[in-house]
C-alpha cells in the first residue's frame, strides 16, 4: 500500500525542525535560520521531500518603509484576553503538508472573528478618508499584492515598497521586508493603520472616530459583539486589528502543481520545463534554494510548536549609489533599524508561491518580470560598479540555451488558482471574482 507522501512529509518536516540544523551557506543571520542544499533527482516528488526536511522550516500590509510603533491602544484594550470556548478548536483547512500556523494567546482563531476580519479587510471606511481598504494594496487575484512598483496610501503618497503577499502570512518568521521589531500579525496589521511616515491608512488621530464610524453599523455591532464577546467595549481599534489578522492567517495557498507534485505524488502535476527548472532552481550551479527554500519557498517559518526561527536578511547587489555599496536613501533595508553598515541593502526573501502573479518584484518593485529577476541574479546583480555589500550567494551564474525558460516554468508552477479565486478570502461587498495571472 502506498503511504501519503504529504501526511508524512508534514510529521517529518515538524520533526526535522525540532531537531533544528544549519544552512551551508549562511550570508546573514538575525534570528535561528536552517536550510541547506541538496542535489537530488528533480523528477522524483519523494526526492524532494528529503530537500524540504533540509530546508528552513523553522523560521501584511507590508509595503511600506519602516514606520514608528503603533499607539499601545491599538494593540492593548481589556486585561483580560478572551479565549475560545472551551474545545472550539479552530477549523484549519490546511493543505497537504502543512503545519497547523501558531496563534498568539491573547488572539486565539475563532470564526467569528474571521468572519469580521474579512469584511473589515475589504472595508474602506477603514481608512480615515473613507478611500481606502486594505484589499487595494492586497488584491486577491493578485495574490494579495497590488500589481504596483510601490504601494499608494490613502492620501495618494506613494510608498517606499513593493506591497508584499499575503499568502501563507500565517507562517511568517518576520514582517515588513526589513523590520525585524514586528513580532507578530497583529502588530504589522496596526502599522498600516496608524503609521504616518508614510500614511497608508490614515488613521492616526482619527481612532475614536472610525470606532464610532464601524459601531453606527448595525451589522458591524453585531459582527464585533460575537467576535468579542467579553469585552466591555467590542467595536474597538484593537479589535479591528485582531479581526484582521485572523482573518489574515486563513490565507493559506498550497494547491499550486508543485504542491500536486511534492505532496500528492502526482507524476503529472508539473510538465518537462517545469521539472528541468525546478533542479535548475536547487542545484548547488544557481543555489536559489540557499536563500528560498523551505515550504514557503522564502527561508524559515514560524508554525505551532516550532522553535522561534531565525531570519536571514540579504543584499542581491541592486544599488551602489555612492561606491561603497550604498542604497538609496530612506530604503536601506535592515541598516536602517541596526544602523550597522554591513547591513546595508539587506532585506528578507519573500516567499515565492504565486509568484508568476505579484509582478513586480524585488522590494522596490524595480524589476518587472521573472524573465528579468533570473537575469539579474545571473548577472550577479546589477549594481555599478559592483557592490562589496553583495551576499556571496548573489554570486551569478551562467546558463546553458532554454534554461531560463525552464526556470521561468518552474516559478510558474507554484501558482495556486485555486487560492486567488477562494470564495472565503473574496470581497464580501462583490462577488465578482477574476484572476488574471502577470505576464
């Protein structure tokens, strides 16, 4: 009898993370990162089980640069938090091999407050003008990006960043692209609200304001009294912020073909280029899997019961502005939180699921298709003259006639359609769902 490749390979995967490991290449470290590389038979989907188990398991509105913390009422309201009712675990629909996410104690996942979440999520009143939700620089069918090369506030400011995805949030070992002081969801959530250099939502100095805009709502009252049952005041900033971080880490994508293939053991789920690309893509010859391996394709992962990961931040040789391997100013990555010049123009891998629909990238979206990511990383990076900052493992490579095609058809793969079409992350204003894949 035949054993599921997927069931087995999330007990596994939980197991070789308790026992931790280390990278073979490790350009930079902040937390506890694992991973390594492995050359195995790109053909085979049990092979690359043994490539996952290696790789860093362990580990919002993320467009903007970094911002001051939220007001502590934000975050912080009765003493007491509220749990559960006593046995109501939460309904995870988890794909094949993935691990139940963790949950904060004092945000415990009810579907109440997901229900909430959705439709604050897709609300704009939410911002202080009435003009924006956060579903506009999260787009569904593109993958809770926005399509932009930097996101635009409420105001009509345009941002620092590329906006981030949302998909699989629920795992994320950091948030932001270089902030490793957000701890959690909900303080990323709260960012978008309240921050003000630059504004997104525009909420700062409104708070009262949109509470009592939401609490006129009849169905708003009732939706935050079953959300927050215990709470003197429900309708509140902060349970606006839990609401949607629970809804948040229901955004979970694992039905791509590669997933077809890695969990399922389906021998059909990925075509000829897709194979070739895919041991292109973790051969030690390119070593993109240094950098994005593991489930999330994005280094390590934060799951129930997981040690507190470690992220690595990484230079990949854009800028050189001032021939000392500098960056532009006000988008320096982690130097601006640590103010270590060695940090310069560090910023976290992304993950890479759904890639194919969160064009375009890098963190200041100054690269438009993956054709053009492949070549930048070929190259070495494009920074001129070279920057000393590069990580070692921007190191450049070469390829032979059809590989990057090959390589492009594996990036491709890891779309979930299913996922950017899933009724129960959709708009509740509108039905109306489309998905149109980047170019």
């Amino acid at each position: 009898m035949r054993s599921r490749p997927g069931v087995a390979l999330g007990a596994a995967l939980r197991r070789r993370d308790a026992a931790g490991g280390e990278p073979e290449l490790r350009p930079e470290r902040s937390r506890r990162a694992t991973g390594r590389r492995a050359g195995l038979d790109p053909l085979r989907p049990l092979a690359w089980a043994a490539v996952l188990l290696t790789a860093a398991l362990a580990g919002g509105c993320a467009a903007a640069g970094p911002a001051p913390s939220p007001p502590a009422g934000v975050l912080r309201g009765d003493p007491a938090p509220e749990g559960a009712p006593p046995g109501d675990a939460y309904p995870w629909r988890l794909p094949a091999g993935f691990p139940e996410p963790a949950v904060p104690p004092d945000n415990p996942m009810t579907a109440a407050k997901v229900e909430l979440g959705r439709r604050l999520f897709y609300d704009r009143r939410l911002s202080g003008n009435g003009t924006l939700s956060c579903a506009a620089c999260h787009r569904q069918e593109a993958a809770f990006t926005d399509g932009r090369v930097v996101a635009v506030g409420s105001t009509g400011e345009r941002l620092l960043r590329n906006a981030m995805s949302l998909a699989n949030v629920a795992y994320n070992a950091a948030f932001d692209w270089a902030n490793p002081e957000v701890a959690s969801l909900e303080e990323q959530m709260a960012r978008p609200l309240t921050g003000t250099h630059p504004v997104e939502m525009g909420v700062a100095g409104r708070e009262r304001e949109i509470e009592e805009r939401l609490a006129a709502d009849p169905l708003y009252a009732e939706l935050f009294r079953r959300a927050f049952p215990g709470r003197s005041r429900p309708v509140s900033l902060r349970g606006v912020v839990q609401a949607i971080a629970s809804f948040e880490r229901t955004l979970i994508s694992g039905g791509s073909p590669y997933d077809r293939w890695v969990f399922h053991d389906d021998r059909s789920a990925l075509g000829e280029a897709a194979r070739r690309g895919m041991g292109l893509f973790f051969s030690e010859r390119l070593g993109c899997g240094v950098c994005h391996g593991g489930l999330l394709l994005a280094g390590p992962i934060r799951f129930a019961g997981s040690p507190e990961p470690e992220v690595s931040y990484h230079n990949t040789g854009l800028y050189n502005v001032d021939g000392r391997g500098g960056y532009p100013e006000g988008n320096r990555g982690l130097y601006e939180k640590t103010g270590d010049p060695a940090n310069m123009g560090r910023f976290r891998a992304p993950s890479l699921r759904n890639v194919a629909l969160t064009a375009p990238y890098m963190h200041d979206g100054s690269i438009a298709t993956l054709g053009e990511v492949i070549d930048h990383y070929a190259a070495g990076g494009r920074a001129e003259p070279p920057s000393p900052l590069t990580s070692p493992g921007v190191r450049g490579f070469e390829l032979a006639p059809g590989e990057r095609s090959d390589l492009v058809a594996f990036l491709e793969s890891l779309t979930d359609p299913g996922f950017v079409t899933e009724e129960r992350f959709s708009d509740p204003f509108s039905q109306k769902l489309t998905a149109t894949p980047s170019e």
